[in-house]
C-alpha cells in the first residue's frame, strides 16, 4: 500500500503509480476534464486517495 504525504496527499507521480498510468497520462486525463480530483497546491497537483478511489467506482465496467 502507498504511503500518503504527511499533508495526506499524493503528488502526481504517486497518484499516477497507484492508478497504474504513466504520469503523462494522467496530465492528459486532467487537461481534458476527465481524471479523478485534483488540488493545485501552489504550482503543483495533489491528489487524495479518497478522491481517486471515487472517481475509479464511478468509472467501473460493471453497470
């Protein structure tokens, strides 16, 4: 299991190794509004895994 940041988020590169992507892939799925929940924390995107666990469940193959 990830361990969070002590703030409890993700940098990208976290985020994207636990989705299983290449982070490039996940810059393209938030540049067109289509990945899980993101923070810009100053200049950089943080991520909580709460969040990227929800948007995973409302994009499962089962219906």
């Amino acid at each position: 299991m990830m361990r969070e940041e002590p703030t409890g988020m993700w940098t990208h590169e976290q985020a994207a190794r636990y989705l299983g992507v290449q982070p490039q892939t996940l810059y393209y799925m938030n540049y067109t509004g289509k990945g899980p929940k993101s923070y810009k924390v100053g200049k950089y995107r943080r991520y909580r895994r709460r969040d990227i666990d929800a948007w995973l469940e409302t994009h499962s193959s089962e219906r």
